[in-house]
C-alpha cells in the first residue's frame, strides 16, 4: 500500500465518506442550550487537539455551532487514542482471520476458540502518559481498564501480564517511576485476585520522559456466553453500574494523544483513581448477570468514559441513545454534563437491558453494593442526546460522528538500512567470562525478581510456571488438563534500526516462547506504541514495523486479535526538537496445551544433555553485548528467516509433546552464553560447555542474537540429533549439564553459579535500595 504524493499531516485518505442517511428525528428543530459562539469554540476545540479543519467539519456536521457538552464529545472520540485516525490505514494489513478465531478487532477484546466449548478473550493496551505523571495510579488504572475489557465480554480473568519501558536506571526520575509502577500493578492485581504471570522490563535512555505501562489481561468464557457491545432494541433501558462518577481522568483520552512537555505535572487531575475492590466487586456482579439472559448489549467505560461507550454501542447497534445526566450516580456535587460525559472514572460499565429484567440486574448490583442507574434508552433517531436537569446539552448525529471522523494517510519516511555488522570488526575488550557476568548484571537481563515477588503470581491456585520457570506463563484451565502459555514481547532496538525486520522478530519473540513450553500459539494482541504520527519518519517506522508483524504472523498462522495505538510518545521539554521513545510495538501472545503436564520449563535435569537448534552466525549487531560491552549501538539487527522460525519451531513442539525434550529455552536477549547460563541457574546446577566452533570470533558465537534458535535439554541426545537432522534442522550438542554448579568452558576459567546468581539477582535491589 503505497502513500499518495506529498500528503499534508492535514491531508485525510479519501474524500469523507458520505453521513448514512439521517433517520427521521421528531426534535429535529430542538437546538441545545448554551451554544458556544464560534470563536469561543475554535479556541476550545484547539485546545481540545481539535485541528482546524477537523473543527470545520464539526461545524458542517451539526449546522451550527456546538455546545460545551458537544465539542467535549467529538475532541474525545476524533482524539488520536479514540479514532485511530493515523494508524487505522495500516492496521488493515495485519491478518485477523484464522478458524479458530472467533471475534477480532472491533470488539472490547479479541476471542479465540481453545476447544471443548471455551474460549480465551485477551487484549493489550497502554497507560504510558498517565504512568508518567502519576506512576502508582497509572499504572494501577491500566490493570483495571484492560480487565473490564476482558470481562466485559463475559469472561473471567486468569491471568495478567504486562509490558514495561523505563528510562536510563540512572536518571533521577527513573526510580520513582519504576517503584511506582511496579506497586500499582501489583496493588491492583492483587487486590483483584487475578495472578500477574508474566511480562517484560526494559530500561532505556529513550524512554526518560516517556515510559511505556501497557498491560495484558487472558480471560476465559463459554463459547456460547459471550457479550458483544452493539446496542440493539428500540426502547430498550440503557443500564449504569458499578462506582459513581467524580471528575477524575477528565480529558484522559485528548491527554493520551498528545507529546509531553515541561509541563507534564501539571496534568495530573486528568489521572485516574483506582479502586480494585469495587472492580472485584463489578466483576462478580457482572459475571453474575450474565447467567441469566437480561443482557442485549455491555461495553466497559473506558477511554473517554461514558462518551465512547454510549456512542460506539449505539453506533455500532444503527440505532440512538437518549441519556439523562441526572440519572448518573454522582460522587462530586454540581457535574455539569460535559463533566460526566467526559470523565473517566473507574470501576463503571454501560449496558442495554431486556425490557422487564430491569429488576434482576438492579438486585444483582445492590447485592454486590454497586451502583445502579437506568439512565436513558435507545431511539429510533440514529442520534445521541444528552439532557440535563431538563435543558438540552448535546444532539449529535452517530453516523456522521463515525463516518466523518478524520482518516489520515500520513506522510511516511522510510528508516534508512544499517549495513550488516562483521563480528571480526568488533574487538573483544574484556573475555568470555568477564561479559557474562556484565551481562546478567546489565539492566536488561538482570533477574526481575525484585519485580516478580511484588505480584502474587499463584492466587487462583491454577498457575503452572511462574514467573522465571519458563519461557512463557503457563496457567491451567479449571476441570480440565488443558492449559493457556502466553507473553509478551518486543526488541526496540531491533525496531529502530530496521523496523520491518523488528516487527517480524517481536512476533516470532513471543511465538517461540509459547513453542518453547510445548503449547501451540494460536494468536497475538499488540499494543503499537510509537512517537509524533505528524513526523514522516515515526510514521515511516509504524508503517514498516505493521509489514514485518504482518508477514510474520502470516508464515506463522498466528493471526491479530485485538490491540491498541498509542502515538505521541515523546517529550518537546526545553529542546527545540522532541525526542521520541524507541519504536515498540509490544506483542501479546496466546497459545493452548491440551495437558499441563507436558508443559516444559528452562530447568534441566542432572545429566540431561543440551542441544541447540537452529544455525548460528554469531550475529552483532544490535545485540546486548555490542551495547554493554563494546560500548556502541549499530549494525542491522539479525535476520528474520520466518520459513526456518516456522520449520524449527514446530519440531521442538513436536519433539516436547513426544516427550524427547524435558526442558527449552528460546534464545533472544544475550544470545547462547546468556541463555545457558539462565538454564544452569534455574536448575541450580552446572554445565560443562563444549567449545566455540573454529572459524567464528568466539566473541560472536557466545553472545551473537541470531534467531530461529533454541536450546532443549533431552536424556536422549542422539535421537534428537537424528531426528533433527532427518527433518534439516542444524544441531549440535553444546553443553552437558552437572552437579557442580559452575559453568566449565573450555579455555577459561569456570564461572560459580553463586557469583553469576549474585550478579544476575543483585542488579535491582541495589538499584531501588535508596529511592
């Protein structure tokens, strides 16, 4: 898809689509109280992140000027975070479509089929901005939000997880962030009583001003009890549950789509509040209601608050809403309706009713001592209107509000090509041994830990591998041997210097992780966080990286589901030109093992042998030892071969089921070294390492990320080795593992796996030791 000649950042796709054919409106003469006068409003509207023409367009929708409550409305759902306005032309090209896909994107969370009547509902999305101004609530809020959106849907949550950015570990906000976040995550997920078993932690400079919160949430429902958003049923009571309504997070979503400056503190008040019991308690009432049949329609008060549920369920349902603002529970005196309409207070959901069930679903919620409100009911005008303590406050058209909303095919520039990085280029400054230790003491790789025992991981009693034992979670399904792996993953590095090759590589990422535990991956969310769409280049970027995704999860059969955009991650602070995070579209993955037991961890067992599949180059560039060892950040990152992804990915799950590999770990991060050095440690036991190959820089071939690969611990070496080589996959037996914890490397002096523990595990405690 190629972009039209010398677009404008103001240039939309098309022509705008034509309104839908208005239906008849017996109010139509009636115009909203308190118009504001044009110049007023354009002055708003920017303010609001309303450009010029986008306001112009609000003035041709409506005919007239809009009102207070109205403008409130379009800045919110035309808002970057709401509309998608730059990203919606490339998201069409990823895959979403597969037989066992059962709803993709467009829906609260995307559902899959994971057998005997089940299904698995995930979804990924960020809270970057208001993690920045307010780490603890933040973050917290971003657990809470992504949970309603999965049991919204009729699911209960099994599992969170979560995908984390901070700044260089020494500057002096980076601290307070990290604690920050770290404790509102861990407060709110265990509060909840949902286990977080899994996710990320990076650090990086880029990331000073902007740090990435984005959080994933795995839910489990019958096939047959899901519960879709599209508001049906002319009449039908239009239901508010769960907490009150005050004015925190007020203009959240118009926050959430624009760049930082010095002033960031000073958006505070538009910070949520979280409050995880009253979400347990929405969760079982919801969860409740859904038994019996009083539901037609349910959508999570989120982004944008009561606005974009009300508009995106009557939209999506052809029909209208009329809402009266008196009839909201209300925590603060004298809201306004612009106030409650754009609020996003926690903890709150919107539903359409069955007419006469009324009462069911109103004792079901004051059992559970939540909320309850009838607030209005759906039309037949195909519009939204809001009354207010008997005025009118807005009366919009949904069609146009949808179909009108802008679509920009922004200017792209492509990334330019970092030339292969020759290992034998690159000097070797410290040994073998001296890097492993930097290396499992470097930020990057250092254990979480410190970060892990901060979450309850095991509350629930169905979580298999914790945190540290496997490549991906494994949490097993009630009454049944069946289990879900999932993770989350992305290499920003890899991105920047080549966003198509990064792209690729943080999908495959997660789809060896699930391989590597013996499941099946069956499908990803995304959570595509990147800079100024306005600036050609961060576009270039998000269009490169959406092709290699694409690619990727074509070759793999591991189709999109859900996701998120989150744009405008960068700080302007006092410098004339802005500086941009790292390009990170963070990838969620999802696969199923039909018996928990098979499920394979990274500890092996004394006197396994360890063979490592896949070929290795030794490759550099862009790796971890290039940076915190060579001290440089160059070269393209390693290539992406998704036919030998695919090839050796499926024998290593075939060959765990089949029972020939008792333990896996994927190589990623660090490369081999790294990796057998994580094994040994898991296992707290030894290995005795056969010898660097001739011909490759030793350098290179221990600390090299070059993908594809794996390294499966057997009891039966050589009938893996034959197997592999019957099915042409390269292997080599690479290490034996021993009970005298050290790493025995011919050569060089053997390496305590006391002193790489102490390294590896030390890093972050001393780190947040004096915050």
């Amino acid at each position: 898809m190629q972009p039209r000649k010398n677009p404008t950042p103001e240039s939309p796709l098309d022509k705008p689509r034509p309104p839908a054919q208005k239906p008849p409106m017996p109010n139509a003469a009636e115009t909203p109280a308190n118009l504001l006068d044009e110049a007023k409003a354009r002055s708003l509207a920017k303010d609001f992140g309303l450009k010029g023409d986008e306001f112009d367009r609000v003035l041709a929708i409506l005919g007239r000027t809009p009102s207070m409550t109205e403008l409130g409305i379009f800045s919110v759902m035309w808002s970057e975070h709401c509309s998608y306005k730059s990203s919606r032309v490339w998201l069409k090209e990823l895959p979403t479509k597969a037989p066992w896909v059962i709803h993709g994107p467009g829906e609260n969370a995307g559902v899959i089929d994971i057998g005997d009547g089940l299904a698995a509902i995930f979804k990924m999305e960020s809270h970057n901005h208001p993690s920045f101004i307010e780490p603890y609530q933040g973050a917290a809020t971003g657990v809470g939000g992504i949970l309603r959106d999965v049991f919204t849907m009729g699911a209960r949550p099994i599992a969170n997880l979560n995908a984390l950015r901070f700044g260089d570990v020494n500057h002096p906000r980076t601290k307070q962030i990290l604690d920050g976040v770290v404790r509102g995550i861990g407060g709110y997920g265990n509060c909840v009583g949902v286990p977080t078993v899994g996710g990320e932690v990076n650090f990086h400079p880029a990331y000073n001003g902007n740090p990435l919160v984005n959080a994933m949430t795995v839910g489990i429902a019958r096939k047959d009890r899901i519960f879709l958003s599209a508001a049906a049923g002319i009449g039908n009571p239009v239901v508010y549950v769960g907490s009150k309504t005050g004015r925190d997070g007020i203009h959240g979503a118009t926050m959430a789509s624009a760049e930082f400056s010095e002033d960031a503190e000073e958006k505070r008040p538009t910070v949520q509040i979280g409050d995880p019991f009253a979400e347990k308690l929405l969760i079982e009432a919801c969860l409740e209601l859904m038994e019996t049949d009083a539901i037609v329609a349910i959508q999570d008060m989120g982004a944008a608050g009561l606005t974009s549920s009300s508009v995106e369920m009557a939209g999506k349902g052809g029909v209208g809403i009329e809402l009266i603002m008196d009839n909201v529970p209300q925590r603060e005196e004298g809201m306004s309706a612009y106030e409650m309409m754009l609020s996003e207070s926690q903890e709150r959901m919107l539903m359409v009713l069955k007419p006469g069930q009324e009462h069911v679903a109103q004792a079901i919620f004051e059992k559970w001592e939540l909320d309850f409100a009838i607030i209005g009911h759906l039309t037949d005008t195909g519009r939204i209107t809001l009354r207010h303590k008997g005025i009118l406050e807005a009366d919009i058209p949904l069609a146009p509000l949808e179909s009108e909303a802008p679509l920009y095919r922004r200017p792209t520039t492509e990334t330019p090509k970092q030339p292969l990085l020759e290992a034998a280029s690159v000097a070797d400054p410290v040994g073998i041994g001296a890097a492993l230790k930097t290396l499992l003491a470097s930020p990057d790789l250092c254990s979480r830990r410190w970060i892990w025992d901060q979450y309850d991981s095991t509350v629930g009693g169905q979580t298999v591998r914790r945190p540290g034992a496997a490549d991906a979670a494994i949490v097993k399904l009630e009454d049944s041997p069946r289990a879900l792996a999932m993770t989350t993953d992305v290499t920003p590095r890899y991105v920047a210097a080549d966003p198509e090759v990064g792209g690729a590589q943080a999908v495959v990422e997660t789809w060896r992780n699930i391989t590597a535990t013996g499941a099946k991956p069956l499908a990803i969310t995304d959570n595509m966080n990147f800079g100024n769409p306005e600036r050609p280049e961060i576009m270039g970027q998000f269009a490169a990286a959406i092709r290699g995704m694409a690619a990727a999860c074509r070759a793999l059969d591991y189709p999109v589901v859900s996701g998120n955009v989150s744009l405008y991650n960068e700080t302007r602070g006092n410098v004339a030109n802005p500086v941009s995070i790292l390009p990170t579209p963070a990838i969620g993955g999802v696969g199923v093992i039909e018996d928990a037991r098979q499920a394979t961890g990274i500890a092996p067992q004394p006197g396994h042998d360890i063979i490592l599949l896949g070929e290795t180059r030794g490759h550099l560039g862009q790796s971890i030892w290039l940076r915190e060892i060579a001290g440089r950040e160059e070269g393209a990152p390693p290539p992406v071969d998704l036919e030998a992804e695919r090839r050796n990915g499926d024998f290593v799950r075939e060959n765990i089921l089949a029972g020939r590999i008792a333990a896996c770990h994927d190589l990623a991060d660090g490369g081999l070294l790294v990796a057998l050095a994580e094994m040994a440690l898991a296992a707290d036991l030894g290995l005795a390492i056969e010898p660097a190959p001739a011909g490759t820089p030793a350098h290179a071939f221990w600390y090299g990320e070059d993908q594809a690969r794996y390294l499966c611990a057997t009891a039966n070496p050589d009938a893996l080795l034959e197997a592999a080589k019957a099915a042409g996959i390269p292997a080599t037996r690479i290490a034996k593992v021993t009970g005298n914890k050290a790493l025995a490397l011919p050569g060089h002096p053997a390496i305590s796996l006391d002193e790489l523990r102490a390294a590896h595990e030390g890093t972050l405690p001393a780190l947040m030791a004096d915050r």
